[in-house]
C-alpha cells in the first residue's frame, strides 16, 4: 500500500469513529428521552448507563456490519477507493451535526446510507450502488419499524391501564419507574448492537477496498472495539437538545407510557438487528413514543413536533447524500482535494458548535421546556379568568 492510501485510509477511519461519536451523542434520547422526562432516572444516570450498554451492545452481533459491508456496495463490480467512503461519512457527520443543532431527532443511519450513496454515485457511477439491498435491508425497515413499534406501544399502554386502572397513581408511578429503568437500558443495549455496527461495516468496507481484508468478511475485533468505544463515549455526552425533543416536545409522558415505549422499542430494534435490517433506532423510539400518546386518552400528541420530525427524516437521506456528492466531487482529485475535504468539514463542525453555545441546553435544563410551557398554558388560562371578573 503506497503512503497516500494509507493516510487515505487512516483519515477514513478516524472520521469514521468520529460520525459514531455523533451518532452516540445524538441518538442518547432513544434510550433515555422516556426515562428522563418522566424523572425514572437521574440525567447523569441515564447517559452512564446508556453508555455502558451500547458498549456491550457492540459485541453481541455483527449481522448489521455485514449488511454494509458486505451489501450496500457492489465492490466486486467496481472500485470503491477509500476517498469516497470519506466524502460520505463527511455527508452523514454534518447533516448529524445539523439536526442536532435544532433539536430535530432525525435518523443517523440514513444519514450514513445517504452520504455513502451519494458519495458512491459520483465517485464510481450508479452501478456501484446495490438498490436491491438500499430498498430491502434500509428503506422497507425505515418505513415499517416505526408503525411496528407504534402499534406495539399502542396497544401495551391500553392493556396496561386496563390493568392497574384499580391501583392508586403512587403505586402505578412507583411500579413503572422500577420497570423503567430496566426497559430504558434494554433499549440502550440494543442501540448498540445496531448502531455501533453501522461504523463496523464502513472501516470493514474500507479495508477491504485497499485490499487488506477479503470481499464478503465482517469486523476484525479491533474495529468492534473502538467502534464501541466511540459511540459509548457519544452517548455519555449526552444529546440534551435532542432528548428534550423526545422526551417533552412530542407527547407528555407518564411512567407506564414510558416503559410501553422503551419495550417496544427495544423489541423492533433487536430482532431487526438478529436479522441484520440496519433500521433507525431513532424513527422507531419517536413512533413508541406517538404510540403511547394516542394510547392514553386525554394524552395528545403535538402532531406540529411529529410533522417536522417527519420532514427530517424524509430529506435526511437524499440532504446527507448531496452533501456526500459534493465532499466527493473534491476528495476523488487527489490526496490534497481530500485532505481540504476534511478541513472544510472541521470548519463547519466548528462553526455549528459555536451556534450551540448560543441556546445550551444540557442535564440541568433538559426539562425546562416543559415548565415554560405549563406556565404559558397557565397564564393564557387565567388571564381571560381575570378578564371577564
């Protein structure tokens, strides 16, 4: 391998351990956005614990890996140099970026599927894009997952209040904070054993595309490793602004509801991930979530937040795909055109941190939405009260 490649080959990867921090920290609010708003786990809890289990979530499986490293690209048919991988992981790493910044939980996996694709596109032509495998294992999943783990939620919160409609509210409250912390970690555990193993499949993808690993082989446990450890390290950040959006802006939340959805989740997220469909973690935990609120009645669901959650996740995959064409347009003229690629997307990275500082928001606010918005309801309420005396 000639000393271009290899440095090629390492910014590949330490880009790509980058996009899984990114991914960590803001897919934090699948886990414990539920856990969190309902007060069943402290802040700073909720991040360590999910932390640790997306870590060991890593080891369990490496069906998803394969899926992309194996699948998505057709590397027997054409060359995919190690440049193009780059320009899509820079596609999915900015546009995570972005979403965050907003607040907005869209979906890191199609952000990478995206990125790569778009990235492949102008890099090595339309043939070097397996669309069988894009429709089957990526768009079918993201389409059905999150109506699975709806109805499922759906239907958990009716039986369970079925159930405990005789119980007084402190020992439904108290009950289902246990049984919280149980599901919300289960749904931490399955995160990373799907999407930890996404970055697995793209360093696989690249070693085998300079040769160093053969076609159709899964993750060298060293990849395993430090691909777990960098989304572990994402998820102890902590993505505040989006676990605000998740666990306040979509619906309220009581600690049956919670539980209804952290089990339904964690169910769609580990059986699709057994079966190697690399689906979003975060399109499944939001449609739980929705699932509850239309389970209670009297529960609404603020369709203003779903509806702007939707139009993320529908750009999210051609947004992070044109922005990987054009991190690709430059990083294929040579080793400079990709070295100003990467300096290009630290500049933006930079400048989307420093917006952040403007509004923070982290484990001692994350809630303060939602007492802004009760004291607004409240003064709207007394305010004609008054009025009228």
């Amino acid at each position: 391998m000639d000393p271009a490649t290899l440095v090629i080959v390492g910014l590949v990867i330490v880009t790509a351990l980058t996009f899984d921090f990114t991914n960590g920290f803001h897919d934090t609010a699948n886990a414990m956005a539920t856990s969190i708003a309902t007060g069943a786990l402290k802040p700073k809890t909720a991040v360590i614990a999910a932390g640790t289990l997306n870590l060991v979530g890593a080891f369990l499986s490496v069906e998803v890996a394969k899926t992309i490293s194996g699948g998505l690209i057709n590397e027997q048919v054409v060359t995919i140099a190690p440049e193009f991988i780059l320009a899509g992981l820079i596609g999915a790493i900015i546009w995570n970026l972005l979403t965050w910044l907003v607040g907005l939980p869209s979906s890191s996996s199609h952000a990478l599927f995206g990125g790569l694709v778009g990235a492949v596109i102008i890099g090595a032509g339309v043939e070097g894009v397996n669309f069988a495998a894009v429709i089957t294992k990526i768009l079918v999943p993201a389409l059905v997952s999150p109506i699975v783990a709806g109805l499922a939620a759906f239907c958990s919160v009716k039986l369970i209040f079925a159930v405990v409609k005789h119980m007084s509210e402190k020992q439904v409250e108290s009950g289902f904070r246990h049984g919280q912390t149980v599901t919300a970690c289960l749904v931490a555990l399955s995160h990373g054993t799907n999407d930890a193993q996404k970055t697995m499949g793209i360093i696989t993808l690249t070693l085998i595309a300079v040769g160093l690993q053969p076609s159709g082989s899964g993750p060298e446990l060293w990849v395993v490793a430090v691909c777990g450890l960098a989304i572990a390290a994402g998820t102890y950040m902590g993505g505040w602004r989006v676990i605000r959006t998740l666990g306040k802006g979509l619906t309220e939340i009581s600690t049956p509801q919670g539980f209804a959805a952290e089990a339904a989740s964690a169910t769609t997220i580990l059986v699709s991930s057994h079966l190697g469909f690399a689906l979003s973690t975060t399109q499944v935990c939001s449609g739980s979530i929705i699932g509850t609120g239309l389970g209670k009645k009297g529960n609404p669901v603020n369709w203003g937040v779903a509806g702007r959650m939707l139009i993320a996740w529908l750009v999210t995959f051609p947004a992070a795909g044109i922005v990987g064409a054009l991190a690709c347009a430059l990083a294929k003229t040579g080793v400079w055109g990709t070295v100003a690629t990467v300096a290009i997307a630290v500049c933006v990275a930079l400048i989307i941190f420093r917006l952040s500082k403007r509004n923070p928001v982290n484990s001692g606010n994350v809630n303060d939405s939602h007492k802004v918005n009760i004291n607004a309801e409240k003064t709207r309420t007394v305010q004609p009260q008054a009025q009228a005396a």
